[in-house]
C-alpha cells in the first residue's frame, strides 16, 4: 500500500523519483549529490508512521521522513504538509493493488420502460429515495433478475474517459438480508468522475444514493473514508470550495476532513444534516442546508471538536 499524496509531497521536495525493483522510490541524494539516484525510500511501510529511507553512496538513512526533512531544512509549510499527511493516514484509505477490471453483471437489466414486476419494484424503491426517471437515465441505473446480484440494483460510475470503474449493487427488497455487495475490484478511484466538474466547489457524501439526490458537483465516499485517488484530485485540483455532507455518525471523520482540507488551503464548509442523509433530506431542502452553511475557521472547528468530547 503506497500513499500517493506523499509519495507527491517527496517529489516536490526531493525532484521526481523512480519505483525500484523493490517496489521503493530512488532519489537523487541530497547528502551526497550523486549523479544516479541512489537515495531509496519505502513508502509502503509505514504502520507506524516510518518511512525508512537510505542512500546506497554515502550510508545516510533513518526510519522517519520527518528526520529526512529536517536534516534537508526542508521549509516549514513542507513539514506541516508531512505532518498532516501522516497524521491522515489512518483514513486516507490505501488499498493493494486489483488488478480486476469492473466490469458490468452480465444480468444487469435497464428499469425504465421494463414492464417486469421486480424492474417496477426496483423503480418504486428509488422514488421512495426521490431519484427521478431523469437520474436514473443520467447515471444508467439497472438491476438484476437472477445472478450473485439478484434482487439488487446496480449503480455504476464510470471515469472522465467513459470507462466502468466500479459499481454499486443494493438491495431494493425490505427484507433482504445483504443491504450492498460490493464487487471484486479496487475502490481506489473518482466515483462518478464522468460527472465531476473540478472548477466548481464539489460536494463529499457517502453513498451513490446521496450523489445522486444532491442534483450538484458531488462525489460519494463509498464509506466514510477517502481513498487515495481522490484525496490525491482533491488536493491537487483548483478546487476552491469544498463541502463535507457526512452521516451524524461520521462527524468525528468529517472534522478530520475539515482539518486536512484546511490545512491545504482549501475553504470548507460542513453540512449539519440534522440527523437524516442527503437523500433523506432531498434536494430543495439540501439547497436550504447550504444557504445558512458558513466556511470553517479554526475556532469553529475547535468548537465542533469539543462538542464531539
């Protein structure tokens, strides 16, 4: 598991590395200013916050980037852009590599103009979320009849190029006992990239259901943490604006969002839901939730901390 964004943070330190046969990224040494990149650092250890770095020339090494940095006199917003990062680390969602493509249930179904009783089933479960026929048009929204996703709608997202890169699948029977099956790819990706305008402030949620009854610039989480992919757009994206529109059980995460946004220099603001989620809420009401929601300061988000104690 490699976390991108600081393998972007030494880059911009160091000058752009090279992945070794190892599986760690060469540097050119600092120390000893050899002209081959010698100066290797693992990033994929790092359970505790190490990094072990070393140079094959001069013998210089440690186990923190921290230590790397300031034996560098790397400047001060560097080490506070590594601190934060490590600090992030526990829900910046890393995961290993899938090499599984996404690909479509082979029983995948469009719902509209379906006069079979479970497509017309599946239809009166997303009304009853408030989805539209327009939105079900606009992200493709189908279901299966029989397979491993019987019973289930499927929700796909696909990149800015138009390909698959995941799905969800979520039961639309009340007494189903699997709510979501989750399909055997990597969810390191931009869900519903194909729908994200990266010039307009972007709204974070949870799940597809509440992208979709959002009706804006938002992308689902597909959980409660980022994964690294899209931490990784977020941060290097013009995005100026950034809104968190969380669960009231996902607060404490939401906070640490808030904190790493703002570190970042991104203005963010943090949508109280008052107990429901977004597609609860609904679109005219989301609209009000917006209005009277005002960017985080520091003495807000310190109160919000405390109201978590």
């Amino acid at each position: 598991m490699i976390n991108e964004l600081l393998v972007d943070l030494v880059d911009r330190v160091l000058g752009s590395g090279k992945r070794t046969s190892r599986g760690n990224q060469s540097y050119h040494c600092p120390f000893c200013n050899h002209s081959k990149p010698k100066l290797e650092i693992n990033f994929t250890d790092n359970k505790k916050g190490d990094n072990p770095w070393h140079c094959w020339v001069c013998d210089k090494r440690g186990r923190k980037l921290k230590t790397l940095f300031n034996q560098i006199q790397a400047t001060s917003e560097q080490v506070n852009e590594l601190r934060n990062l490590i600090k992030s680390g526990d829900w910046v969602q890393e995961e290993s590599a899938n090499t599984n493509q996404a690909e479509l249930p082979p029983e995948y179904l469009p719902i509209l103009d379906n006069s079979n009783l479970l497509a017309r089933h599946a239809l009166a479960y997303l009304k009853k979320r408030n989805l539209t026929e327009e939105d079900i048009l606009k992200y493709s929204i189908g279901y299966c009849e029989r397979g491993p996703y019987s019973n289930m709608l499927i929700i796909p997202s696909y990149t800015s190029e138009g390909k698959l890169n995941y799905f969800t699948a979520r039961s639309f029977k009340s007494d189903s006992f699997i709510k979501y099956k989750n399909p055997n790819v990597s969810r390191d990706i931009v869900p519903f990239e194909n729908m994200v305008n990266w010039d307009l402030p972007i709204i974070l949620c949870e799940g597809p259901f509440d992208s979709i009854a959002i009706k804006r610039n938002s992308i689902p989480l597909l959980g409660k943490n980022i994964q690294s992919s899209l931490m990784k757009k977020l941060v290097l994206s013009k995005v100026k604006k950034i809104y968190i529109a969380l669960d009231t059980d996902a607060q404490k995460q939401a906070l640490r969002f808030v904190e790493y946004f703002m570190n970042q220099g991104k203005e963010v603001y943090l949508i109280d839901l008052e107990g429901k989620d977004p597609s609860e809420v609904g679109f005219n009401n989301f609209t009000k939730l917006i209005q009277k929601t005002f960017p985080i300061n520091q003495y807000t988000l310190m109160q919000r901390k405390l109201q978590l104690l």
